[in-house]
C-alpha cells in the first residue's frame, strides 16, 4: 500500500519530466540530427517553396550568413542529383544547429531513430495536447520505482543476516535511491535545450574560480 501510495502522490510531481524530455545530453543530442527530426522537416518545407525562413530559427544569428550561403547553393543546383545536394546541406545545417547549442556533431541519423519520448513530444505539440505524453513517461517512471523499490524493499529485510546479503541490500538501495534522486533532479531543473553543456561550462569556471582565489592566499 505504502508504494502505491506514494507513487499516486508523486506522479503529478514527475510529470513535469514531459517538458524535460530534451534535458539530457544523450535525448538533448539524438533528436535534431535524424532525417525526421523537426530542423530537417522545417529545411525541406524551406526547400519546397525556395524561402529560408522557416531555417532559420534552428541557427544563432552569427550562422546565418553561413546557412544563407548553403541554402542558395543547394537552389541553384541544376543537377539530376538533387538528392545527394539536400542531404549534403542537411549536414551543414544540422552541423551548425548543433554547434550553436554545444553539442557534438556525427553525421545524419536515418529517419525513425527517435526516442519514443522525443517524438510523443512531437507529437503533443501537433496534437495541442500532452495528455498521452504525461502518460507514457509516467508510466515508465512509476515501473521504474516500483521496480527498484521491491527489490531493496527485499533485500532490506536481509540486510544484517549476512555480510553478502547486506551487500546485496546496498547495492539495491543505491541502484533505487539514485533512481529516484535523478527523476526529482530532472523534474525540478531548471533550463532547457542545452542545460547540461552550460552546466558543464559553469562548473569549470567555477573551478577556476576557486583555483584562482585558492592560490591568492
């Protein structure tokens, strides 16, 4: 009773990972390099009416010079081969778009290579709603918890019997403690796409800091 409980309590607090789907380095990255993904979408809609306007929110102001000269080469292509020119710029472009956000770049993924999460939240954003997506990460979370929870709830009750079965509750309780500390880090962060890479930054900077007043004394 005690779990379920606590999980009718906490599910309406976790919800919020649906506007944190992106938080993580490796959702963060996978989405806008797939040949699905919303950047390409927007380049092909670009590239069906010959405007780059709907381009050129995915590029920091200083790119777009950059993004402009690639779109009107791939408009001037006059070759059969326009395929191989779309997907040549579609490297550039995606190649930008994440170097504006600090995130690495290793070539296109092939369309359907999405994160079920990421692309329900796709989805609720063309739907209007984002029912079905609370839905889903929710319950995944709360299989998640009950999950570990059963298994160091078990293992608890072994705990000081033996030397191994106190190990074996430990590593348990590790395993679901920090399951649970992630959910609650990621559901009360604050941020967006590309947090953890300005995170990252901060922390070195203030490590310097610190190193720097550190060998002023």
């Amino acid at each position: 009773m005690r779990i379920t409980n606590f999980l009718k309590i906490s599910l309406s607090g976790i919800a919020a990972l649906a506007t944190l789907v992106h938080a993580s380095p490796r959702n963060a990255a996978a989405h806008c390099d797939t040949l699905d993904g919303p950047v390409i979408l927007d380049a092909r809609k670009a590239i069906a009416v010959k405007d780059i306007t709907p381009i050129l929110k995915w590029v920091k102001p200083k790119d777009e010079k950059n993004v402009r000269a690639a779109f009107n080469k791939l408009l001037a292509v006059k070759t059969k081969d326009t395929e191989a020119a779309e997907h040549a710029f579609f490297t550039t472009l995606v190649k930008i778009h994440r170097a504006g956000e600090g995130a690495p770049f290793t070539g296109l993924k092939p369309a359907g290579t999405v994160e079920p999460a990421v692309a329900e939240a796709d989805k609720a954003l063309a739907s209007g709603s984002a029912d079905s997506l609370v839905k889903l990460i929710t319950d995944d979370i709360a299989a998640g918890i009950k999950k570990r929870y059963e298994h160091a709830a078990t293992t608890y009750k072994q705990k000081d019997e033996s030397v191994a079965q106190g190990r074996e509750f430990v590593e348990a309780y590790v395993a679901y403690t920090h399951y649970v500390e992630r959910l609650h880090q990621d559901a009360t962060a604050k941020g967006g796409h590309g947090e953890h890479a300005e995170h990252g930054k901060g922390e070195k900077q203030n490590k310097h800091k610190k190193e720097t007043d550190h060998s002023k004394h």
